[in-house]
C-alpha cells in the first residue's frame, strides 16, 4: 500500500556560483584550500549558528547550533565561505547569525508563530477561501465517495479539520465508526456547532488542539488531511501531519494525501514583466531606468503567490522534480529537500523564470481502486493556490532545442519553522555546437523570512 520511494531526490553536488546579475565564478578546489589573499582581504567576522548543518559535498561546512564561525567570504547571499576550528568550507547563510547579543531578542519569539497562524484559521476569510475552492474541495469529497464502502467501521483522523468539511464528508457519504475532526484555532468552536447542525454528532468527534499534543482514545486506519501550502510546503503543516502519523495511525493505515509531487517549469512571464520592470522604461516619455533595480529587489527577489501561468507561458514540458512519499517521509527530511531538473525547450521565447505547483494523490483503500488526483497545475481546474513564480534577475532569450538543466533546493528556515527558502541553480545550453554560449545562473528566494 503507498508508494515505496521517500523523498525521490537526486542529489547535487559541487559548488561554483555565478550570479546572473554579477558573472563572477567561484570555484572551489578542496575543503581545506587557502582562499587566495584577494585585494580587499577584510578579517574574519565571527558568526554564530542558529541550527545544525550538516554539510553534502566535499567543499560544505557541517557545524552544530551554537558553534562560532569565522566568516572569510560572503561569495554570494545564500552561501558563504566559513572556518570552524581551522577547518573550513561553504555554509548556508541563513543558519549563521551575527553576534546573538547584538540581534534583538527574537529567543522571545515563537519560531512556529501559532498565535498569528491559528489567529488567522480562527477567523472565516480563510475557510472561505479554501471552502470556495472547488477543485480543493470536491477533490476530497471525491476521496470520500470512492472509498465509501471501504470506509465502513474504519477510524478516521481528520488533521487540521478547519469549519469539518472532509469529516462531514465522511459522515454524510461514508460510515465510518469515528472521526476525530482535530483543530488547533477557535473555529473548533464553530465546527461542533457544524456538527450537531447537520446531525453528525454521533460520529464526528471535534478536538480542539494541535495534532501533536492531542489524545485519541484510539488509534486511527485513516489520516486525512488537507497541509499543503504554497510551493507545496509553505506553513509546513506537514510536519505536524508525519508526527501525527507516527503516533496515531495504525500499521498499514491509509494517508489522505499519499504522496505529492511539486512540479516545475521554465516560463514566459511578458505581462507581469512589463508591468513591474519594463514600465520604468519610457513613463510619460521619461526613462525612469534607474529605478529598475530597485524594482528588481521589490518585485523579483521573493516568489510570486497566486500567479496564473497560462499553458502557453510555458517554455518546455513541465516535470516533477520533488516527490515525496507520505507514508515515509520524515520530518528531518523536510529540512532539505533537492530536486534536479533538465528541460528541453519546446519554442523560442523568453525565459522570465520558473513557475512551480503541486499535485497530490489520494491512493484507493481498495487494493488496485482508483487513485484521486488533485491536480493545482496550468491544465487543471484553476484553486486557490494558482502557481508559484519564480523571477529571475534579467530575462535569457531562449531557442527551440536549447536545453535548461539545474536544480532546485528547498531549505527550511532554521529559526522561523513555517518559512523556507528556495534556491534554483540553472544552466542553458544552446542546441548549438559551440559550447561556450552556455548561461549559468542562482537564485534564491525567500519565503518569506
Ligand atoms: N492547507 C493549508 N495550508 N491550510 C489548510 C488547513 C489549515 C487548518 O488546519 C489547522 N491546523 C494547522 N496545523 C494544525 C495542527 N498542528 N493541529 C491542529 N490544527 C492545525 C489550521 O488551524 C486550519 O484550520
């Protein structure tokens, strides 16, 4: 039952960096090279990591939370070149913080930010959103209505129930021995209301609570859920999803989704380029140019929520290149998750960026049934996530037959648990003999912290 692969990732290796945007090349030769004294040789500046790192690759740094680094060289924003203890190597920058005396306290903070997440589940604009989802939500009711008879007498887990539509759903259609409709915010509230309202009660049973710190009376044969955020992870609720299915579903039990998939392609993006770049280049007939770096950093450094790629828009064949197993993924996984990718351009056009979404796959209870597909693709009925953009710095011309290879890496925040950061590596190689017309380029874009 469930897909046997965990995290399908192909790792990548080495380490050169050229920004698009500077050109220059950083090549490294082993992980105890001298750094060439470069012109401006500047000391070392001492660091203090916040999280542990271990390190993939000969030319990375693994280090614990607490270590202090020294600093050498900060070759670009994401990655920079350490030393602990005379050895010395890459680093991710987010991990290392100045001074901990100097930042303000943030120890005071919570890194999961519940009050302001669960404040805004305790309100109706989100369920709305979500409830007015129509692919969303038949896709679950779907799940429910095909696995109608095989539900009978089974123990449902309904995580991060929200108003209780899947556990209703599960009530209405289906007849389970029990759900237990678990919600964190004040909505829960709300839900036993729904409940009563609509004659549940004697299956659905609201818990109000998070997931990891509730009791069941017993175990569970589905967990069902609806986690996914933008660029699939964004939130990482699903974390609280995998602590709940070590602890509360029964071997051989069924996750709802099963396994899910972040797809991702390269694309044209002409209108919102023009509307947030280009614009500055005759206002009213003026050149307001200067100001497109700033445009650059305002519009283009973080991804872009809810944009609607159109088919057309996109330059190759989109490809999966996360795939995660839910029956065995961990949460250590998620705090790196790889992908590689290798694109064959479709048309000429321009290559604006890259726009990512997911699709999530709700496997039968029936051995050999059917599988539910939830598909928040360009080809598929639009939801509410739309897709995720990627902009890069300057737009790439592109031909039929040339070839975008790279990779793209999902790296939690170490400090603010729901927020990551994704990194997309790329090279373009013209169809074209001549090798040195290849571009190479790295983007990272934080969400949101
Ligand atoms: N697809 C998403 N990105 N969000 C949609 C589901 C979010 C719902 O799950 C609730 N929720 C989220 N995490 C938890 C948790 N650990 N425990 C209980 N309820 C939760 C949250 O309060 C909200 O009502």
């Amino acid at each position: 039952m469930g897909f046997r692969n965990n995290v399908n990732c192909l790792f990548w290796g080495g380490m050169s960096f050229t920004c698009d945007k500077y050109e220059f090349e950083e090549e490294v030769t082993t992980r105890n090279a001298e750094k060439e004294e470069d012109e401006d040789d500047t000391s070392p500046e001492e660091y203090v990591a916040v999280s542990n790192f271990t390190g993939s690759g000969s030319d990375q740094l693994s280090f614990s939370s607490g270590d202090a680094l020294l600093v050498h060289a900060k070759p670009s924003p994401e990655w920079w070149w350490a030393e602990l203890q005379g050895v010395i190597g890459y680093v991710p920058a987010g991990y290392l913080r100045q001074d901990a005396a100097e930042e303000e306290d943030t120890s005071m903070e919570d890194p999961w930010q519940d009050e302001e997440y669960f404040g805004s589940y305790g309100t109706l604009r989100l369920h709305l959103e979500m409830l007015s989802d129509k692919s969303r939500t038949e896709a679950y009711r779907q799940v429910v209505l095909s696995n109608s008879a095989s539900l009978r007498n089974k123990v449902v887990m309904d995580l991060g129930c929200g108003t209780g539509i899947i556990s209703l759903f599960c009530a209405q259609l289906a007849q389970p021995s029990g759900v237990y409709a678990v919600e964190a915010s004040s909505m829960a509230e709300y839900t036993r209301q729904l409940v009563k309202q609509n004659g549940c009660e004697e299956v659905v049973t609201v818990l109000q609570g998070r997931a990891e710190e509730i009791e069941l009376p017993e175990q569970v044969d589905v967990l069902v859920s609806e986690w996914m955020g933008n660029c699939l992870l964004f939130e990482f609720m699903v974390e609280s999803v995998l602590l709940a299915r070590d602890r509360w579903l029964k071997d051989g039990g069924v996750m709802w989704p099963s396994s899910a998939a972040l797809t991702l392609v390269p694309c044209q993006a002409n209108s919102y380029y023009a509307e947030k770049m280009a614009f500055w280049e005759r206002p009213y007939g003026l050149d307001f140019t200067p100001l497109q770096p700033l445009a650059q950093q305002e519009f283009f450094a973080k991804p872009k929520f809810s944009h609607l790629i159109e088919p057309d828009d996109c330059l190759t064949a989109p490809r999966d290149v996360i795939l995660l197993d839910m029956y065995t993924l961990q949460v250590k996984d998620l705090e790196e998750i790889k992908g590689q990718f290798h694109f064959c351009v479709e048309k000429s056009g321009v290559f604006h960026g890259f726009t990512a979404w997911f699709t999530v796959r709700f496997e039968s209870l029936e051995a050999g049934g059917a599988t539910v597909e939830l598909n928040t693709g360009p080809n598929s009925d639009p939801t509410h996530w739309k897709q995720t953009l990627f902009m890069l710095d300057r737009p790439v011309s592109v031909c039929a037959g040339d070839s975008i290879t790279g990779t793209i890496v999902l790296c939690r925040n170490p400090v603010w648990r729901r927020h990551m950061n994704v990194t997309l590596h790329w090279s373009i190689n013209g169809s074209t003999e001549d090798t040195d017309n290849c571009q190479v380029g790295t983007k990272s874009f934080p969400m949101w912290r």
